[in-house]
C-alpha cells in the first residue's frame, strides 16, 4: 500500500509524537510478556523509587539503561518483563507526613493514636505517592504496569512476614541491647545508610583522670567530654611500657567520681593521642566492642531526645552540645581541664531530619547474617551472579565478608510491623505470620502485645525480585511466572545501594528460594553536573528530567544519559549535549524527509546487481550492527550509541544520501528503483537499530516504513549480522574516496574558498585499485568536492605547481590555486601569522629556559606552558610548510 508522505511534518514535534505511541504502547498491551522466537525469558526489576519521589537525574539513567535494555531483548526474541514498584521509603515518607501536619495542624505524631497517624500516611500516600510513575511513562519506560508492586501492599507484607517469622524459628533473628545510629529528632535507630558523615569545627578536650590510691593523674583527650559520664573504664594498649603497669588498678572518672577499671586493649594506638583512652560503651562504636571484650558495665546517659537523663547530673535535661559547656567550665574549676586543641572531624548527621546522630545502646531486633553473607559472596566468586563493570564485586564483597549483624528494627510508625507477639498471661514470645493471631501458641491466652516497631525498610526491598513474581504464595508465583522470570535477568543499578540493597537481595534471595535473585548486576555511573560536581538544591545545580523532556524531547534526553553510559563511575550531564542529540533526532527525521518522495519505489527484497556505493553503506550498516548487538549484550550503551551515531550521521547522511542525489533525481529509472529500494532497507535498520535507546521517533517513522502486515516496530526483530552482506573490498575503496575527498574539503576550508566556487584537483597514486574507483565515481567527487575537474596520474608524475597538497596514506591530494585565490595576498597574511607565532614562541622559550621559573613554578604551570610550547612549535611548522608551498 502506498504511503502518503505529504503528510509527513517538516519539523518533528517530539511532544507530540511521544504522547501518541507511549498511549498506545500501553494500552495495546505492548508492555506484557509474550513469548518470543527464542523461548527464553528475559526479566528486568526496577529499583523502586520511593513514594516520596519525583523524577531526578538518577532516575532517568535507571529508566534509560533499564528500558533500553528490555527493549533489545524484546526486539531479539524473548519474552520480556520489566517490572515496575514502589517503595513506602519508611523514613522519608513518615517525615513528609509529620512536617505536613506540622504545618497544617500545629501537632505531632505524639497528638495521634498509631491507628489514626498511619491513616494520614495512607492518605498522603494516595494523594501525592507514585506520581514517579507517570514521569517514568513520560521517560518511555516500557513497564508491564499491571506487575506493579507498593512494598507496603498486602502481598509485599506477606513475604516480609514469612521471611522474618522463618528467620527468627531458625534463631537467626533476636532481640539484643546494642549499639545504634540514634536519630534524636526521628526517635529512632537509623542505618548507615541513612547517616551522612560531615565535616566539623570541633576540638580535643584534654582531661586528668585520676589512679585510686595514688597521686597518678591519666591525660586523656576526646571531642566530647560529656559523655565522661557514661565512662566505665579507662583503656591503655598492653604493648605501652609508659602504662603497662596500671593495668588491673581503678581510675576514677571526673565529676561522677565513679571508679573504673584501667583495661589493656590493642585498640589503643601507642602513637597517636595521650596513649590513654575513656571507654563509653553506651555512646562509641569502638568503645562498645571494647566494653564486650572485657565485659564492661553499659550506662546510657541520653534520652531518647538526644538529652541528658538523670546520669547527666546538674545538666539532665540538656542536649550534649549545652552540656558539653557546662561540663568544661566544671572541669576547669576542678583544676581536671588541660588544654582545648582545634580539631576538625567527621560527624554523623541524619540524613533526614539534618541533627548529629548519637550512637546509643538500644534494645533492637537483628538478623544474624554470617551464614547468609557467605553464600552471598560464594555465588559471586563462582560467577553465579557477576558484576559488570567487574571492579564493583570488591564493593560487594567489602562488607560481606565481614559482616555485621543487621539491626532490622526501627522506632516509626510507618513500615512493615515486626510480626513477634508477647503473651501478657505467661510472658511467652513467639513470631507469627498472621496478622492478629487467634491465640498464645503456649498457653492458648488470647490477650497478646505487638512489638511496636517496625522493620528497616531494606527489609522489604531485600525481598523484591521474590516478592514481586509472587512468593511465597505459590498460586501467586504461579500467575506471575515466578519459574519463567526468577532469578531475573539483570539489576541495573547505582553503585551507592551495592551494599545496602544488592548484598541484602543476594542474601535473602539465596536463602528463600535456593537461587541467587538475578544473574547479572550492572552498575551503572552517577549523573553530575556539567563540571562533575553532584547535583544538589543547596548548589542550585540540579538538571530536572521533566524540563529536558519538554525541551528536547525524550529521545534526545535518553540518547545522552545512554551515550554516557558504560562502564565509567560519572555522567557529567550538560543540557548542551543534549540540545546536540536533539539535532541528531532531527537530522534521522530531515533525511527520512529528504528519501520519502522516492520510497515508493523501493522493492521489498534487495537487488542482487548491487553497485559499489550500495555495497559500501550495506557492509558498513552490517559492522555496525554487530557491533550495537555486542555492545548492548555487554552494557556498553556509550558504544552501541557511539557506532550507531557514527553510521548514521558520518556515512549514511552525509555521504550514501549525498552520492544518491544524482541517481534519485537522473533518468535512469533502474537505477533509481535499486537505489530507494537500498535506502528503505538501511533507513528500516536504522530504525530498528536505535529502538531501544531513542523509542519515540523510530515508532514513528516506521509507520511509514513498515509493510501493512507487519506490527509496530517494538515487537520487530532486532537487526542481525548478515555474512551476506559483507563487502570488505567495497568497504576499502569507498573509504578511500571518502578521504579525498575530505582532504580536498580540508585544503578548501584552509584557505577560505567559497563554498560555490569550484576548484581544480590533482590526485597522484599508485593504488590502481582506487585510481580506477576514483575514475569510476568521478561524478560523485566533483559533486562532493565542488570540483570542476580532477585528473589521476601515477605519482612518479611531476608534482602539479602553484598549489596546496595533502598526503593521505595512499593518495596525494593537490589543490590548485592558480585564478582562484590571490597568492600574494595569501602568502603575506601566512607570513604575518608566523611572524606573530613566532614570537609568542620566544616568550614562552625564555619561560622554559629560566631555570628559576622551572624550579619554583606549580607543577601544573609547567606542564601548561610546555604544552603552549609544543603547540606554537607545531603551528609554526604548519605555517612554513604552507608558505612554501604557495612560493613553490
């Protein structure tokens, strides 16, 4: 059937176009699984964003990567799921609710019962929660939405509790008083994760403790003298012949006046500090461990707050940083103050609420992860799952070999509600998967507590790639095709969440279902900013994807994030780039414009008299496919973009289209039904090549390729090497002439010939092979060139006169100037320039040769000015070289 190209837009309005296919994509069922010619699945699951969210940068490389990804193995012929969800984000998305109602109400999570502040959330949640996922539309992610997953919704919830009521039957997980990353605003333990570590002007307080029964004074130094309070040992490295010799005696403790064991611990570094160290188990990590090895008292001095209670003596009451004043000038009066030194040190802030975390012992739930750590990192090792690029495995495997036990338990309100009952008749504790068990397992009573916290929220996402097809109920699993697609195919993403979610999914994964949770783990870069600096609200440096969708369209946009993206740690994102993309969407849509009116031609088979031009773009066309197809199995997307860029720019449009304009518009009728036949076939590929990375215009264009009985380009076969169509000896001599006649360009531009004016050429060879391919495509030369006549000769022929040359590898290219510029004139502004060269040569030639200059000057001053230096040497030469040349 014909098409009708008139209505084809001059211009390509990607707004429109976008909404038109995304809408029928979806809802046309494109997204769904189908099986495919290879019989295999292939499954990606997306890192759920949080409620809370809105499309940043980051998403938008997740989205691009991913989606790219499925659509390729779409295209190739597997069944394929991209599976799309939502995470309640505990922490993040219970702040969002307590300031809103700060706001609104002027109360606090205290003013309502736990039933009626979980009601809030919940409304929020429906109100503002998940608008990500319209922006993910607007992205193009190709998502089966009907898979989609919120971590808090009833079947998410079933999964946490039968994991956790599976781990604590084994004794895997208990309840212990450890310590915590404490957030004093959100009131509850917090992870590492969730602490950002900043820069402080601080000091080191210098503090005498004193030795019972003896007039030994101990100089002790720490960043926060508060805490002296909780003091309960005083500890000196055995090896430390300054102090050996107290092990076993008491200090007493300033102020409380406790008295204390003096303990030997290799912990304490003989060189650095006093050599004596105050040991506070209650408020130090390292402390902690060292209170555990000599089994030392644990005494808590804050509330929950973050004030002192009543260990705090006078300054109850007060935060540690009032306190700490107070305590100074007490310690001063007591003649136990030596000396305040400036320090500058790392202190934990939440990364939430924004106030210094306070390590405190809490009693918390923990998931004893030694055993499930170890597989995790055998499954790696034995190339079960494996990392790409490979570096990242040594992230992974840091913490997991050795690794802490995870503390699951958080003090909020909003989160999957640890399933563990205590029976208020005979104090028996026991977890359960029921929501509200009928009875005591022990005693039959019916009158039980639920533990009031809730699980960490990397609980639930260490369950997702399960949780999501399914599991644990086995008529779910079965509906979701949880056998076709798990373990799912490949995790795309950041390197910031490899411990904190890839480890804790490798970990619950191989312990629930036997298997690791996905084969292949791609960590993609982090988007920056344009001078690679992260982008934040206080840097006023953040790129809003939403904007650079409206602005450039969604191609363009996803075409940078994938031309960014290999196997490199950063993205620096510049909207300039993609304004360049823009015009690249642009150019693929002004070419299919240019070959419409002659497409109507096109047969649907290829000719098999092809002629060496068609050669040459087919074979090129067939390297760049295979090298797409390999660079995207391997997630090289910065490659497969690159070749792909390349093909269609360098060779398809500015030189196959450029060399087909004589044909198409000539009066051999054969020649023009062979060459549109070619030019459909390449623009066919060419849009099948660049599906997955730009979805939008390549829909759109092949409408107007495509044959009546074929479906929509996003269930097309993906474009293969064909041994059939490799032309190498085309493909050498079409690249020759390529080169001259860039070189005869070159010569043109660099000497400022008018584009209309035409020239005469002398090319000298000895390459027979392409004097006679010259020859033969000699009316595209001149075409190309603006020549209006080029002679070949041998290149033991006598070099022509009066002329500028260029030497390619094989062929001399001659330029002559003779009636077409003013020699004269052209020489003197040559020789004006090397006069001018020459002396900023000398000046930087006294900078070198200035032995005081090289000696004192910055590094990177005289790598800069010998970099000058070489360049002005370089342009001189070029400039003599020409002079000559036009004197000759």
């Amino acid at each position: 059937m014909t098409k009708n190209f008139d209505e084809l837009p001059k211009t390509y309005s990607s707004n429109d176009v976008e909404k038109k296919w995304y809408q029928k994509w979806e809802n046309e069922k494109y997204f769904t699984p189908k099986a495919g010619k290879t019989g295999e699945s292939f499954c990606v699951i997306m890192p759920p964003p949080n409620v809370t969210g809105i499309l940043h940068a980051g998403h938008a490389l997740d989205i691009t990567t991913q989606d790219a990804l499925i659509r390729f193995k779409r295209m190739k012929g597997y069944e394929t799921l991209f599976l799309p969800g939502m995470d309640h984000a505990g922490i993040a998305t219970q702040s969002k609710v307590e300031e809103l109602i700060w706001n609104e109400e002027k109360k606090t999570k205290h003013d309502y019962s736990r039933e009626d502040f979980l009601k809030k959330i919940w409304e929020w949640k429906e109100q503002y929660g998940g608008v990500i996922a319209n922006q993910q539309r607007v992205m193009g992610a190709s998502c089966d939405w009907d898979y989609s997953m919120f971590t808090m919704d009833p079947e998410a919830n079933e999964a946490v509790r039968r994991a956790f009521v599976t781990l604590y039957n084994e004794g895997l997980i208990y309840q212990s008083d450890y310590i915590v990353n404490w957030d004093p605003k959100l009131q509850s333990a917090i992870s590492d994760a969730e602490v950002d570590h900043k820069e402080v002007n601080g000091a080191f307080y210098h503090i005498l403790y004193s030795v019972k029964d003896s007039d030994i004074k101990l100089e002790v130094a720490t960043t926060r003298p508060e805490t002296l309070l909780g003091d309960t040992a005083v500890a000196v490295n055995p090896n430390d012949e300054r102090f050996a010799h107290l092990i076993g005696k008491k200090a007493i403790v300033p102020l409380c006046n406790r008295e204390v064991p003096i303990v030997g611990d290799e912990h304490v570094d003989i060189e650095k500090g006093t050599g004596c160290l105050k040991v506070t188990p209650g408020h130090d990590f390292n402390d902690f461990e060292i209170g555990k090895r000599h089994n030392l008292e644990i005494i808590n001095i804050l509330n929950l707050d973050g004030t002192l209670n009543e260990h705090g003596l006078e300054w109850q009451g007060l935060p540690c940083k009032k306190a700490r004043k107070g305590v100074i000038e007490k310690l001063k009066e007591l003649e136990l103050f030596v000396k305040e030194e400036k320090h500058v040190h790392q202190v934990g802030h939440g990364e939430r609420s924004g106030v210094v975390i306070e390590p405190m012992i809490s009693k918390q739930w923990f998931v004893n992860v030694h055993d499930m750590a170890a597989e995790a990192v055998a499954k790696v090792e034995d190339d079960t799952t494996r990392f790409y690029p490979k570096g990242w495995e040594n992230t992974y495997f840091a913490w997991l070999r050795e690794p802490k036990n995870w503390c699951v338990s958080r003090q909020l309100l909003w989160g999957h509600r640890i399933p563990v009952f205590t029976c208020n008749s005979c104090e028996n504790q026991w977890a359960d998967e029921a929501l509200e068990p009928e009875s005591c397992p022990k005693c039959s009573a019916k009158d039980y507590t639920q533990d009031p916290d809730v699980l960490d929220t990397w609980f639930s996402s260490g369950l997702w790639p399960m949780s999501t097809l399914g599991w644990p109920n086995e008529e779910r699993m079965k509906e979701r095709g949880f056998d076709k697609f798990y373990p799912t195919s490949v995790l795309i993403t950041g390197f910031d969440i490899i411990f904190f979610w890839v480890a804790r999914m490798m970990m619950m994964g191989t312990k629930f279902s036997n298997q690791v949770p996905f084969d292949k783990v791609y960590i993609h870069a982090i988007v920056r900013d344009k001078l690679g600096r992260k982008m934040s609200k206080s840097l006023g440096n953040g790129i809003d994807p939403l904007e650079m969708v409206e602005q450039y369209g969604a191609d363009a946009f996803r075409f940078t994030l994938a031309a960014g993206s290999g196997y490199n740690r950063a993205i620096n994102l510049d909207p300039e780039r993609i304004a360049g993309y823009r015009n690249f969407i642009n150019k693929i849509w002004n070419a299919f414009r240019f070959i419409s009116p002659f497409l109507d031609l096109a047969q649907k088979e290829l000719p098999s008299n092809l002629d060496d031009q068609e050669k040459w773009i087919l074979s090129e066309l067939n390297d760049a496919t295979k090298i797409v197809n390999e660079s995207l199995d391997s997630f090289r997307y910065d490659d497969a973009c690159s070749e792909v860029y390349s093909f269609v720019y360098d060779k398809f449009c500015s030189w196959f289209i450029e060399l087909s304009k004589n044909t198409l518009n000539g009066e051999d009728e054969i020649s023009k039904v062979q060459r549109a036949t070619v030019l459909k076939y390449c623009f066919r590929k060419i849009t099948a090549l660049l599906h997955p990375i730009t979805p939008f215009i390549t829909e759109e264009l092949w409408g107007y390729l495509k044959e009546d009985s074929e479906d929509l380009l996003i269930s097309a076969d993906y474009p293969e090497y064909d041994a059939a169509l490799n032309f190498p000896s085309e493909q050498v001599k079409m690249n020759k002439f390529i080169e001259v006649v860039s070189g005869i360009r070159f010569l043109r531009q660099s000497v400022n010939i008018k584009p209309k004016d035409e020239v005469e050429v002398v090319l000298l060879t000895d390459d027979k092979e392409a004097s006679s391919y010259f020859a033969d495509n000699m009316a595209g030369m001149q075409d190309l060139a603006r020549a209006k006549d080029v002679s070949i000769a041998a290149k033991t022929s006598e070099n022509p006169k009066k002329c500028i040359m260029k030497a390619t590898t094989h062929t001399d290219i001659f330029l002559k100037l003779d009636g077409v510029i003013d020699l004269d004139a052209q020489i003197k502004r040559l020789e004006k320039d090397f006069d001018k060269t020459q002396k900023e040569f000398d000046k930087i030639g006294k900078k070198l040769n200035n032995e005081k200059f090289m000696a004192n000057a910055p590094e990177e001053v005289v790598v800069e000015v010998k970099q000058k230096a070489s360049d002005f040497e370089e342009k001189l030469n070029s400039l003599k070289e020409q002079i000559e040349q036009f004197k000759s």
